[in-house]
C-alpha cells in the first residue's frame, strides 16, 4: 500500500505534468518493446528509482520510463500479474513450478504427470 506521502503526490498536478510530458517525450511507446501504449488506460510512467525510496527524484524527467501496465506490474511484481499462475498443460494443470498445485506433493491420480 503506497504511502500517504505517495498518494499525495500521485495526486498532485505536478506529476499529471511531468507524467504527460513524459508519454510525450516517449511518443507514447513503451521503453521495454516500443509497444504503443496510446489510449485510456494504456501507459504507466514508472520511476526508475521508486518514489518511496527517492522522493527527490520523483519529477525528474531522468528517473522516468513509459511501459505499459503487464510490463510495469511484471516490473513491481505486482499480485495481479503472476506469471506462476499463466498457462497450463494439455490436462489442464498449471505450468509455473510456484503455482500452488505444483507445490503439493503429488497430483490427483486421474492427472498423470509428463
């Protein structure tokens, strides 16, 4: 959960302007693929170095990079992107090794393992 601080200056016109020029400076292209990241809810401005650990730098036009929203919760490591819980085999049983039905000690005996 972000802090006070934070969410005080995510809410500022401040940083609207300097997330603005930055998708602007960007041409609205992800700097991870070059992807286009145009339209509602499309792009995130991340900070190169958080804002909670360097709140001096959270304007900096330096300290920031446009990614789309998959890349910048991949980035964070965020609970809704979970690349664990993506896909699965034939049977249906999860591929990731860290999905929680793969950390049991054996599967069900109707789903056979490879």
């Amino acid at each position: 959960m972000a802090s006070l601080k934070a969410k005080r200056f995510y809410d500022s016109k401040a940083w609207r302007r300097a997330r603005r020029k930055a998708l602007l400076e960007a041409e609205f292209k992800s700097c991870v693929d070059g992807s286009d990241v145009s339209g509602r809810a499309r792009a995130h401005v991340d900070h190169v170095i958080h804002f909670e650990r360097a709140p001096q730098l959270g304007l900096d036009p330096l300290n920031l990079r446009v990614m789309s929203p998959a890349q910048h919760n991949q980035r964070h490591a965020r609970a809704d992107y979970d690349p664990a819980r993506q896909g699965c085999d034939e049977s249906g049983w999860p591929s990731g090794t860290s999905h929680p039905w793969n950390i049991m000690q054996k599967r069900p005996w109707y789903i056979k393992r490879k």
